[in-house]
C-alpha cells in the first residue's frame, strides 16, 4: 500500500543526516563523551566465521566470559555500550570477517544536580567507588511510578550530597545508585554506588548474604526472652531474624504497661520483614507501626538501620577489605523512654520506678534509660498532702 505524505504549503520540513553506515540505521561515530574503549577484538578473517553476523551472537563468540548469554550481549547493544568499526551499534547489526569490535564504558561522572537538594543527607563514609549515607524517617528511597514526590527521595538527595568519582575511573555512572532500599518510615544507614563495578559488586553480596545489617526497635509488650531467632515465611518464601533485647521499660500508655528495646539482625530481605516478624512472630509490634498493630506515641515508626558490615568491592580478592559503619539510634528513641520513664514515675512514684527499665538480664536498670526521679518526687509530696495521684 503507498502512502502518501501531504505537506501544507510553507512548511519545511528538517532534513535528516544521511546515513553513511552499512545498516539499516544511523550510528553514533566514535565513541560517547565520558566514555572510552576498554575491550577492542579482531574478528578473524577466515572461514570460521561467516558473514553478517548477528552482533549479540559475535560478542558471545568473541568473549563468553563478559558475555556468557545472549541477554547481557543484547542489553550491552542496547545501551550503546559496543562499536563495530568505530561506530556505535545495536542488536540489528551484523559483523563481518576482518570487522574490528570494541566495547565502551563511562569513564567520566555524569551526575551534576540542578537547583538545590531536597534535604539534606548526612554522609558517613564516602570515596571513589561508594558512600554510606543517612536516610531520615518520612522519605521514600525512590520516586514513586509518575514522580509526584520524587524531588523528596533520597535518589535525588544523594546527588546533592555526594562527590563524583574523578574523571578516568572506569565505570563511572551517571549518578549515585541506591544498593537497597528502606521503607519511608524507617531511618537509617543506606549504602550507595558510584561505579558500576561496585554496583554490581554490592548488589551480588546482598544477594549472597554477605552483607550484616543491624537494626534497633522499640516494640510494644514486653519480651520475655534475651534473645532468639525467628525463622517464619513471608509470602511463601523464608525469613530470618535475629534479636537480642536490650532494654525493658514501663509506660501507662503503650503496649499494656511494657516497652521492650531490641536489637534486630536481619538474615534474609523479605518486604516488612522485621515489621512482621516483630509484629506476628514475637507479638510485640514496633511503637508507630499501626500497619501491623503498633500503637502510635507520635514519633512515628520506632525503627532505624544502625550498623553495616561488607566486603569493599574495590578490594583485591586475594586481600579482601571488611568495612563496618555504624550510626546512633535516633534521639527520638532516648525521648520516648525518657518520656515514659517521667510519665510512669508520676504516677507510681520512686517505688514504682523500680519497676519502669531493667537491662536484659532483668537485674537492674539500664543507664541509658535512666531518668530524673523528679516525677517520682512530686507524685511522693502530692500523696503525703492529701493528693490524688
């Protein structure tokens, strides 16, 4: 079927470039700005191979290491990462015997933030292949689909906070990658790429386990045992946590008259894994997790990600580097116990205050939760003047 193109009078229409390549698209000469050639290969000019090879199929040939499937060659074509002859190429192309093939890569940053951060992000640990940042409680780690808030995920805080790897380090990406994520609620460490080895790198160990992550929680009802293990499904696949209680408190308003602050070491990475496991595991659910049964003291989710513990991508195999960071809990957590603790002793009095936190051996107070017994003093001189408490 001919069609046929009616053009209004006057209007000119842009001429395109010619197309000079051999296919049946435009290529992209030399290679990308911020990039070079890393990997250049020959193909040889005999009868092993044929002509007007698929290019995915010549790069398996080529190098089954860095291309063991089809699909990574596919995906290195499509993001333009290949030259055949000094021009760009895609998943269309072919190559022929006596051909020269080269794969590029991003050797210069790309991410250069416009306007001014959302927030600011406080920087734990940063050098030219990763960071560890600090994610605050109330924003999201991406941009939800649409991006109707994505101007407050830390995605495009961290662009405002970190420093781009120089120029000439291999690999570098664009902008800062987020190696995992945390819920909007929850504060905490977060670890960050700044190449595309590390991105990989990282993103395998959290796939292999070898990455410690260290939480802390103030739940609602209190925990009989010191520690244990939680081994429960989440949606049909297994998840594990381990925890250790270090500290018991008394409230009149919370958890039927107990708090209970843990330590939670998460072995697995299922959605609201710690939440649930809290939640429906020790039947104590976290203090302002009302998605699963908390109670709300106004302060929000009581959850934060305090220590991380991995190996340094950028390290060599025969001399692997460990790295741990670790951060203080939330002032907010202090603030609720202290809260409490001043809210249980008016109420009770210094008689009562034994009572309100010991540590988790549950023989005496924790001194981090030790409060003035103010509280205590005052309900003692209401009650001696004839006072109801």
């Amino acid at each position: 079927m001919n069609l046929l193109l009616v053009v209004p009078t006057g209007l000119l229409l842009p001429r395109l470039p010619a197309c000079r390549a051999p296919v049946s698209v435009c290529m992209r000469e030399g290679t990308r700005p911020g990039s070079e050639v890393v990997h250049s290969y020959a193909v040889p000019a005999d009868a092993s191979w044929s002509a007007e090879t698929p290019l995915p199929e010549a790069l398996l040939l080529l190098d089954p290491v860095a291309f063991p499937s089809l699909s990574r060659a596919r995906k290195s074509c499509r993001r333009g990462g290949v030259l055949v002859n000094g021009r760009e190429a895609r998943c269309i192309n072919s190559v022929d015997p006596g051909d020269v093939v080269e794969l590029q890569q991003r050797t210069a940053p790309g991410f250069s933030p416009r306007g001014k951060p959302p927030f600011n992000v406080t920087v734990l640990l940063e050098d030219d292949h990763l960071a560890v940042v600090l994610k605050p409680a109330g924003v999201v780690t991406h941009p939800p689909p649409g991006g109707a808030t994505g101007s407050r995920s830390m995605r495009t805080a961290i662009m405002h906070a970190l420093q781009p790897p120089p120029p000439g380090t291999l690999g570098a990406l664009y902008r800062p990658h987020l190696v995992h994520r945390l819920d909007k609620p929850t504060s905490g460490l977060m670890l960050c790429a700044k190449t595309k080895p590390a991105l990989i790198a990282l993103s395998a160990a959290f796939a292999d386990r070898t990455i410690h992550k260290q939480y802390v929680a103030i739940v609602c009802g209190r925990i009989a045992e010191d520690s244990g293990e939680v081994d429960a499904p989440i949606d049909g696949k297994r998840a594990v946590t381990r925890w250790n209680v270090t500290g018991r408190h008394r409230s009149l308003r919370l958890g039927g008259g107990h708090l209970t602050s843990v330590e939670l070491f998460p072995q697995t990475g299922r959605t609201h894994q710690l939440r649930r496991h809290c939640a429906e595991q020790l039947g104590c659910p976290m203090v302002g997790d009302t998605a699963y049964g908390g109670e709300d003291a106004g302060s929000g989710l009581l959850l934060s990600a305090v220590g991380l513990e991995f190996g340094h991508p950028a390290a060599a195999t025969d001399a692997p580097r460990r790295v741990a960071v670790a951060a203080e809990e939330p002032t907010k957590f202090a603030a609720l116990r202290r809260h409490e603790h001043a809210r249980w002793l008016s109420f009770h009095g210094e008689e009562g205050g034994a009572l309100m936190t010991d540590g988790a051996d549950g023989n005496g107070p924790s001194d981090a939760d030790v409060a003035s017994t103010a509280g205590g003093q005052r309900a003692a001189e209401r009650r001696a003047a004839g006072d109801h408490v």
